[in-house]
C-alpha cells in the first residue's frame, strides 16, 4: 500500500521561526507527525511549503522529536489553528494616494503590488494616505488633524511642509526649503532599518530647496551624517511621530525617475516600517501580509555592510 506523505510549516510560538513538519497517511487512515526540521523562509517559500493547520485528530510517531527550536512538542492542531485564525482577522490596510507632483509614491506601490486608492482631496476614510510632495490635491490641516489623532497613518513627502505644519503645530521645526542637489550620506538611526540595510547610506536629492528638518518631537529613522555641510549635519531627513492614536511619517527625500534600484529599495523598506508601525508590527510581518518579498529587498543592501 502506498503511503502518502506530506510537509506542513508551523512556527514555533518561543523561537518565532517556521519549521517544517514530515507527516504521512497510515493504513488506519490517520495523519502521523513523524519528523520536525528547521527551514529557512525562502527554502519554504521556493519549495510551495505554506503556514497551515494541521487535522485536528493529527497523531505522533514515537521518534517524532518536538519543535527543533524550543523542543517542546506542541500541539500542531492548536498552534496552527490560531495561526490561520490571526491571518484571517488581519484585514488588508485601505490606502489613498494624493495627486503626484514632484513625488509619485504610487510608483514605489505599484512595484509591490499594493493596492491604493486616489485621495481627490477628500477621502479620509483610509488606514494609511499619503501625501506626494507638491500636490496639486487641497489638503484640510483639520482633517488631517483628525484623521491621524483618531488611528490614522500619514506619509508626507518634502514639499507639504506647510500642511502637515499646519495639521500638527509645534511637533516639527522646519529650517525651509534650503536643501541643495546633492547626494546625501546618511545615518540610519532606526535598529530594524538598520539591521535590513546597514547603517550607512547614500541618498540623491535630485531638486534643490528640498525641505531641510532642524528636529522633531519624534523618532528619527534616518539622519544626515556628520561628515555633510553644516547646515545637513546631524538633521533628521525621516522621522515618525506618534500623536493621538495615529502615526506620522514626514521624509525630506522621495522618489524620482534617476533614483537607484538601493534608494527605491529603501523607499519600500520605509513603506514596510510604516504599514508595520501602524498594525503594532513589525517590517517581516508587514512583508508577509502584503506579500512581498522582502528577501528581494534585502538584496539591494548585500554589499551594504
């Protein structure tokens, strides 16, 4: 009698690693676990292994080993039920996207197969908006106001200084639009930017006065370096600002048609921390719900360390 085999992938609740798991149909009619084995997510993914519940009346060999991480052996039934049950709830953010002007984000969502929506200066009824830097959209500082305070998601590019100044007074010191073209080495400040694509990169800022941030009542996620002119050295160039129970993300550089395939990946890694920030999440979660592939992201920034 044939015996039929088949491979699950589980993730360790302790390690928070997927592995995999040999299990086969026996004469009784039953599903056996017989064998558990670490497996990298990209292994995983080539070879068409997906995260998935195990039956519910699923047995175990004798030499079956337990997580190979934490070795505990698991209920696979359970642990893989809750697993399928939080990706079910977890609902796909709604994005709208203002006009494009200097900047075009939609461009950077379209390479990432994201879905938004066009803004037409007056949907806020959104999880995340972004606002493309000198577009021609009217932007109400009161309602933006609201919709970040009431557990909105900002992204504003440059050039939309006056709004988001307006929107939230005394959060941001702007120096003004005094920025040079240039190509910028930065710093990143943020520890899972940094562990993604290094600590040090290079920016190009394609268009002169390009909005200069003296500092933020924020985090910085990157900053320009000490090596640069006086007037850049040591400024925040992108921040993130919590307020009320939303989020914001002003960045002083954004995409444009001479932008390297590393600065068009750092923009997707920036839209991944912020999809990431506005779920409690993180940028691995993030990729995983969208369903991109951060590890072609990660290859950009190889040479990066």
């Amino acid at each position: 009698m044939q015996i039929l085999v088949a491979v699950g992938i589980a993730k360790c609740p302790i390690a928070n690693k997927i592995y995999g798991v040999r299990v086969e149909e026996r004469k009784s009619k039953k599903w056996y676990a017989t064998w558990a084995f670490p497996i990298r997510p990209e292994l995983a993914k080539r070879e068409g292994y997906t995260e998935q519940q195990f039956p519910p009346d699923l047995l175990y060999d004798a030499e079956y080993p337990g997580c190979p991480y934490c070795k505990k052996h698991e209920d696979l039934a359970t642990l893989t039920k809750q697993a399928v049950q939080k990706q079910v709830k977890k609902a796909l953010p709604k994005i709208c996207v203002t006009t494009p002007n200097f900047d075009n984000i939609g461009l950077i969502l379209n390479v990432m197969k994201i879905k938004y929506d066009a803004f037409y200066s007056k949907q806020y009824d959104c999880d995340v908006l972004f606002l493309n830097c000198g577009t021609s959209d009217a932007v109400n500082p009161t309602q933006l106001e609201t919709f970040v305070k009431n557990g909105g998601c900002l992204y504003a590019s440059d050039l939309v200084e006056g709004i988001v100044g307006q929107a939230f007074p005394g959060i941001f010191n702007f120096a003004g639009r005094i920025g040079d073209v240039m190509q910028m080495p930065v710093d990143v400040v943020d520890g899972e930017l940094k562990e993604i694509a290094g600590d040090k990169l290079n920016i190009t800022f394609d268009l002169g006065s390009w909005v200069v941030i003296n500092s933020v009542k924020g985090d910085v996620l990157l900053r320009s370096s000490s090596s640069n002119a006086t007037k850049y050295a040591g400024k925040p160039v992108m921040v993130k600002v919590k307020y009320g129970k939303g989020l914001i993300f002003y960045t002083s550089f954004h995409n444009h048609a001479q932008a390297s395939e590393k600065e068009k990946a750092l923009l997707q890694l920036l839209l991944l921390k912020q999809f990431g920030s506005s779920s409690n999440s993180s940028i691995k979660d993030a990729s995983s719900d969208l369903n991109v592939d951060l590890d072609e992201i990660k290859s950009k920034f190889k040479f990066n360390f």
